[in-house]
C-alpha cells in the first residue's frame, strides 16, 4: 500500500500524506512499514533541516520495480474481492 | 504457493502432492490455507471414496483468475529478493 501511495505520488511524500493516503492504518504500521521498506532498500529517506526536521519518503529505483506486480494484485482484488467475500459469507 | 502449484498441475492435486510441491510448508498450514482458500471459493475440494477416501483439489473459475497477478509477485521475487535480502543484510 505504501508503495503504491508512494509510486502515484510520483516523487516523495511526507509521513503525514502517506498516513492521508492510506486510511485505516496507524501511525505505528505505517512507521514499522517505511522502517522495514528502507531497510530492504525499497523505500529512500530525505531528512529536510527545518525545525522541526521534515522527513521524506521517496521509492528507490528497486522500489519501483515492485509497482507493476502489486497494481496487478491490487486490481485483482479491486475487481474479484466482492465475489470471494460473497463465498466466505457462506 | 498453493494456488500456483495447483495451476502448475492444471488439473487436480492430493494433499501429498501440494505438499511435495511446496517444499518447507508444515501440514497444518497447508490444510489451513487449503481450508481458507475453499472458503473464499479460490479451490475446490473432491472426496474420492475409496478407502481411505482421497482428496482431491483443483483451483475453481474465481481461483484462477488470481494466477496472473500471483505469477507477477513470484517473478519479481525470484528477481529482485536476493537484492533486497543484500539491502537488509545492511
């Protein structure tokens, strides 16, 4: 989800539009998420000197690469989620 | 996994067959998965009654409709994990 927030920014975005665009997920998972991302050198971090600092997530090169395959599970379950919920109602 | 090494077989699997073909999985958690996956209607599930009777599996119409997007993820995997794993290895 992060990733592909980040991939439609289209350059970088702030922890607090990351949070906007991605509701429904705490401040604690979206942290440990862009923690885990960076270390995996999917996601870069760009710490602006202001006071207070401004911090800016932006996808690396092999970040980007992850795009296509999860917009194609994403539109997967965009499209066939209703039915499956359908099935697991019973 | 389970889903891929059904389409893989494109037919019917056995339980010992999915769990061949998934190396590493536990036996409780592929029947768990097996059970989840029939559930949401991804695969079906055939009593042979033979004794003992046999089980069989197949991936259902809405099951197979998630194997495009699946094989997407597991390309990009067997692409870029060993990239990711030398980033988080720091």
């Amino acid at each position: 989800m992060a990733v592909l927030s980040l991939a439609a920014a289209d350059g970088e975005l702030r922890f607090t539009e990351l949070r906007r665009a991605m509701a429904g997920v705490s401040q604690k998972m979206l942290s440990q998420t862009l923690k885990a991302l960076e270390r995996d050198g999917l996601v870069s971090r760009r710490v602006e000197a202001s006071n207070p600092p401004r911090v800016h997530y932006r996808l690396t090169e092999l970040g980007a690469t992850l795009v296509p395959p999860l917009r194609g599970l994403r539109e997967w379950a965009e499209r066939y989620m209703p039915l499956v919920q359908e099935h697991a109602a019973g």
